[in-house]
C-alpha cells in the first residue's frame, strides 16, 4: 500500500499572513539564529556550492525514516544557512516606489533576475545538473520521483526558479507557494528534504551563471530560497491538520465514450471537500509517483462520488491507463483539490464558458453548480472540437440547457480548435458584463482570452487554470 506522508514544520502556519510583507524573514532569522546559537552540526549555507547543506552530526542522519537530520534541526540548519546580507544588501526588503510611482525591485530582486537572464539559454543543462546534485548527493530521494523524468524533470526546477523571480511580490507568491507547498505533501515531502533541494538549487546556479554569480548573488538566492521554502513547509503542515496528503479512490464506473475518450466515476475512501471548477492529481497504480491533473466533471455530490473526463494522448502515461486499463475495482491515488476558477455567487453577472475537448468537464461543474444554488443568471456554453464525435458530452449538455431556460449551448465544431472557438465567440455577444470562464487545451486558453480582452470582457473577470499547470497535464 502506499504510505501517508507527514510534513513538519517549527511552527503553524496560513498563507494570508505572508501577503503583507517579507519583513517577518528577517525577525525569524534572527530568533531562530539566537536559538541555534553555534551548536554544533548546524553550519552555515557552504560556500562551496557542492558541500553538503546542514549535515547534522548528531540525531538520525536520514530524512525521518529514510535515514538525514531530523526536521527541527534541519529546519534550524537551513534557517542557519542564511548568510548576512552584504552591506549592499541590508537596505530595507520592501520595494522602494520611484519617481514615476512604478515600485523599484529590491537588491535581492535584481540580483536574482540578473542569474535568471544568465541560465536562460542553457536551462536544459541547469535543469539536468540540478537533479545530479540532488541523487548523487542524496540518493535515498531518488524513490520519490517517477522512474522516468520525462515530464517531472522541469517542473521542480521551474517552479523554484518562478517562484524566486516573484520574490517582490509576495500578493502572488505566498498563494502560489502555498499551493506548491499542500501539493507536495501527495509525494512524501517532508521539511527535512528542503535542505536537500536548496543545496542543489544553489550549486547548479553557480555553476551555470558564472557572469553573474558571486557572493553577494549566493546570499541573495539562499534568502530567497529560505523564504520560499518556510512558505511551503508551513503551509503544508496547517494543511495536515485538516486533510490527508492524499484518497485512494476506488472506480465504481467507467464509461468509454469515444475510443479515446471515457467518463470514470470514482469512490474516495474519505470525505472529500471541493468545489464545481476545481481540479485534482490522479496517480494510477501502473505508473507509481506519475501525476496528472483532472478537472471535476460535476459540482459536489450527495453520495460523494467524484466523475472525471480523460482523453488518451498519445504516449500519456496516466490517461492510457485510466482510459484503456482502468475497470471498475481499481483503486487510484487522489491528490487535494485545486484551482481558482469557481463561481464568484455573490454577484449576478452572467457567465461565458468556453470548453474545448474534454475542457467542457469543469464547464459542466460549473452548470451544475449554479443549478444547485437556484440562480437564475444567464450561462452561455460554447462547446468545441475537432469533430462531430469529439462532441462526446453533448447530448448531456443539451438535456441540461432543456431543464433550465437560462442556459445555451453551442458546439463548434473545427480543426483549429485553439482559432476556431475564440473566434466563434467573437461573432456573438456583447459579452462585456460577462464574467468568462475557459477550459481546453493551453493554446486554446491563450487565443480565448486574447480574444475575451479585444471583445472587452476585463482581464479580472476572465477565469482559467493557469496555462504552466496545465502544459504537463496531459500524459
């Protein structure tokens, strides 16, 4: 069976209180480097980037079970890494707002994006020389990866790297962070393995950005690291309090709609909160520690159960099997929910949803779920795809514009999926007191919304997935 995973953090922790400002870093630094004092074992950030990061001498030199220090004194040794700013540096983290009113980046900022312009035209050989620091260094963490890298192998990077370039703006890093953090506790993630990550980080970095890389750079980025991975960690364990890393969830039906296309209805072995528009991970039993994102095909139900809508691609590994293998009595792993393109019911706006492909499964949700609160608002549905058959869901979206007068529904029918349905859209409306919602494949979503900003619906009121999670998705 696959085992639960904990998270462990120094203190609780909510993603609200980091929003504000970065100011609370410096103070707990400094708390924490009084209450580490120089014991010994917890040495500071190497300077040599290839030195072991926080190697403790004493305690269990394992990652919990697995065998490295553990994780209060590792989280006490990767606060102790974090070197004295520089002279330079020791000005005030706070954006400082120039003449022209636009906020001036902070040192650390500029030193960051400077390494970031640098790496950018060899991030294949960062990225490769990132995850060699982390198993040759580690190997024990080599088990909680996929056994083929292929579509794991840019996210972490890219995620810590996207992550550092936002590090002056914490109203969009803190929810993103704090969304990375809950979301790796599905893969055994623990506060010790961060160590762990922030040693590699650092000794790719150098070892790609000689221009721009020396000591002042090295501080700024183990700031920025610490930051960031104290956001994750604290998140993670205020999420343990209240839900698991993961459900198994059992099949109960699988409905294969097209050949490439089937409709799984699946059981979670424990109550399972979410809401109509959300997505969640699904891991398969024939391809361990493979992850891949699957909107909800239906707002919450009474008995519980949880649909999903699942397209074959070619060489996917979790939609083959959930298409093509998965039987009723199959038990698949649920990661959390997740997802921000929900309907805001405290307004009365109307609402233009365009799904392509199986993207109609969270459009679907979202009818249901407006349905379930007796709205009376107007719901327009354009349904695209590259043929008739790839219509898969729409006798059920019909029978549902049937039941309530305040919905339509429109197929597009198109091989250019990602021009044809912005573009069928464009000729309707106006649609400017719309809130928008899209749902399809990444280069759908980017003409949808271009198309959504020229026909006037504002920027705030246009609701997707973000396209960077939904590159890996299908697989």
């Amino acid at each position: 069976m696959w085992p639960r995973g904990r998270a462990t953090s120094t203190r609780g922790g909510i993603c609200g209180r980091y929003t504000s400002s970065w100011r609370w870093h410096a103070r707990e630094l400094t708390h924490l480097r009084r209450k580490v004092g120089s014991k010994r074992g917890f040495s500071a950030f190497p300077r040599r980037p290839l030195g072991r990061l926080a190697r403790c001498e004493t305690g269990n030199h394992g990652f919990m079970d697995r065998g490295v220090c553990i994780p209060t004194e590792m989280l006490e040794a990767r606060h102790r890494m974090d070197a004295p700013p520089t002279r330079s540096a020791r000005r005030e983290a706070a954006r400082i707002p120039s003449a022209g009113g636009a906020a001036e980046p902070s040192p650390d900022a500029v030193l960051i994006r400077r390494t970031l312009a640098e790496i950018a035209p060899v991030a294949d050989k960062v990225t490769s020389y990132f995850y060699a620091l982390v198993f040759t260094g580690h190997p024990e963490v080599r088990g909680m990866f996929p056994v083929a890298m292929d579509t794991q192998r840019d996210r972490l990077l890219k995620a810590l790297l996207t992550a550092a370039e936002h590090i002056d703006d914490p109203e969009v890093l803190a929810p993103y962070l704090c969304r990375l953090g809950t979301g790796h506790r599905k893969y055994g993630t623990m506060a010790g393995h961060y160590p762990v990550i922030g040693e590699a980080l650092v000794g790719a970095l150098a070892r790609f950005a000689t221009q721009s890389w020396g000591p002042e750079t090295e501080a700024a980025w183990v700031r920025a690291y610490t930051a960031i991975s104290q956001i994750m960690i604290d998140a993670a364990a205020a999420d343990e309090v209240k839900t698991p890393a993961w459900w198994h969830a059992e099949v109960v039906s699988h409905d294969l709609r097209t050949p490439d296309i089937a409709v799984l209805t699946v059981r979670p072995d424990q109550p399972y909160a979410f809401l109509a528009g959300q997505y969640a991970s699904l891991e398969t039993p024939w391809w361990p520690r493979v992850w891949r994102h699957y909107s909800f095909a239906s707002a919450p139900r009474a008995d519980g159960l949880l649909s999903f809508h699942v397209k074959a691609v070619p060489a996917g590994w979790v939609s083959n099997a959930l298409v093509r293998h998965a039987r009723p009595g199959d038990v698949l792993r649920l990661g959390p929910p997740a997802g921000s393109m929900v309907v805001d019911h405290t307004t009365d706006n109307g609402m233009l949803c365009l799904g392509g492909g199986t993207g109609i499964a969270p459009i679907k949700a979202l009818i249901e779920d407006v349905a379930v609160h007796g709205e009376r608002r107007p719901v327009e549905v354009f349904f695209g795809a590259r043929s008739d058959s790839d219509l898969y869901d729409k006798d059920t979206l019909l029978g549902l514009q049937r039941s309530h007068p305040w919905l339509s529904v429109r197929p597009v029918v198109g091989d250019g999926l990602a021009g044809q349905l912005p573009h069928a859209v464009g000729e309707h409306g106006p649609w400017s007191s719309y809130d928008a919602f899209i749902s399809g494949p990444p280069a759908m979503i980017r003409s949808g919304v271009d198309e959504l900003l020229r026909i006037g619906i504002p920027g705030e009121r246009i609701r997707h997935d973000a396209v960077e999670e939904l590159v890996g998705t299908a697989g």
